[in-house]
C-alpha cells in the first residue's frame, strides 16, 4: 500500500518526541462489499462518502478479543441520544471506548437503530434470488483478516437516514450527504474495522435511485518517534 508521508504542518509534536502522521493511499470500499481494516491505538480512519449516496455499514472488533465489539446498544446508553456527533467516543459491549468521532463534514445524519441486511431481508421484499448484504459483506471480509465471530452486531449506519416519527415509527429516506462528505473516526484501542457498501437496491436507503455505488477510506497512522529537536 502507498505511504504518503504528510507535510510538516501535519506532523504533531510533544517536548523531545514527535508523533509522525502518515496517511495511506486512498482505499476503494467497492459497491455492495465490504472491507477490513486493522487499525493501531491512535490512528484514524476517514470515511467518504464519495458519490453523496452511499450508506456504509460499519463495525469495529477488538483485535486482542473480537468477542468485544462495537456495540449500538451500549453506545446509546453511555451517550443517552440516538446518534453519535463530533466528539463522542463509541463504546463497545463492554462499555469500553472503541472509536470516538473527530470530524463529520456531512448534515450528520447516522443511524444506530437498524440491524444490517441479510437475505431474509431481501426474501421479505421479494427478491427470491441470492442477493449481497452487510451481514454477508462483514463475515466475508473478516475473514480476509482471519477472524471469525459468531454473531453480526448492530451496524453503525454512517449516512442512513432513518427518521424517527412522534409515534416511534421509523421511515427510511435517502441520505442527506453530499458527495465527498466524510466521517473521521479515531481508534481508541487496537481495532479491526469493517465498512460495508450496503446492497441495498430496493428501498430507497442508497439514495432515489436505488443504486450501490463505490465509496473510499484513508487511514491516518500516528507512530511516535523518539527524536531530539
């Protein structure tokens, strides 16, 4: 993978050490795919939203212990909201911060409520043949890493938009984002991060036109380095 070594401007310094950011070539999250990235303690993850259409089912493990996991549940109740913001950390199932959320160009809207897609989704909406899903899409790509769980998390859903009516209902609309919009996620412990390109091409969730389109992703490592100024 290409390094791209940031100008000094990016490079954040402390006393007698400094810390050198290098951010990796842009990374393709192909349409209906998914994809596995190993992230350090520290480094950073910016997702984009390349086209503006495009939901991204997202997830995150422990590296050490994948039996502990980005958790919705438990990142709403240590946040008491529906949905992270800038400056919020996300807490694992074992209310244990995961990844905290730095920047967000986008309108912000993220949905936490609903499960990712699978096949029975598509059956119910009538689709007899095989189709992709997030949950496909997260095993799938685990498995390039060589992990393996048992279960498929509730997603964080970066730019699903999912109202939720007075009543408790909830709808399911086009995002909101632009193309380009991006989220910039921090990993606070060693982490494996799953992104799927939701399938979705029957409700609108992916946009009016129901159609999955490619998104990217830059990694951000931050290595301290030991130097005397």
């Amino acid at each position: 993978m290409e390094l791209n070594r940031l100008t000094f401007s990016n490079v954040f310094c402390c006393s007698s050490s400094v810390t050198l950011a290098i951010a990796m070539a842009r990374q393709t999250i192909p349409a209906c795919h998914g994809v596995a990235i190993e992230l350090d303690a520290g480094s950073e993850i910016v997702v984009i939203n390349t086209h503006g259409t495009q939901v991204l089912d997202t997830w995150a493990f422990n590296r050490a212990d994948p039996r502990e996991y980005l958790s919705m549940e438990h990142t709403r109740s240590r946040l008491s909201r529906l949905s992270p913001g800038v400056g919020d950390s996300l807490f694992s199932n074992r209310r244990q911060p995961v990844l905290t959320m730095l920047e967000d160009t986008s309108p912000g809207v993220h949905d936490t409520l609903l499960c990712a897609c699978n096949q029975e989704i598509y059956r119910e909406l009538g689709c007899d043949e095989s189709h992709r899903s997030c949950e496909s899409n997260l095993h799938e790509a685990l498995s390039t890493v060589g992990v393996e769980v048992a279960i498929t998390p509730a997603p964080l859903n970066l730019f699903m938009n999912v109202p939720v009516a007075p009543d408790g209902s909830v709808n399911r609309r086009p995002p909101q984002s632009r193309p380009g919009d991006r989220v910039r996620l921090r990993a606070d412990m060693q982490a494996i991060v799953v992104i799927s390109a939701c399938p979705q091409d029957i409700t609108p969730i992916n946009g009016a036109e129901c159609t999955p389109r490619d998104a990217h992703y830059e990694v951000i490592s931050r290595n301290p380095a030991q130097q005397t100024l």
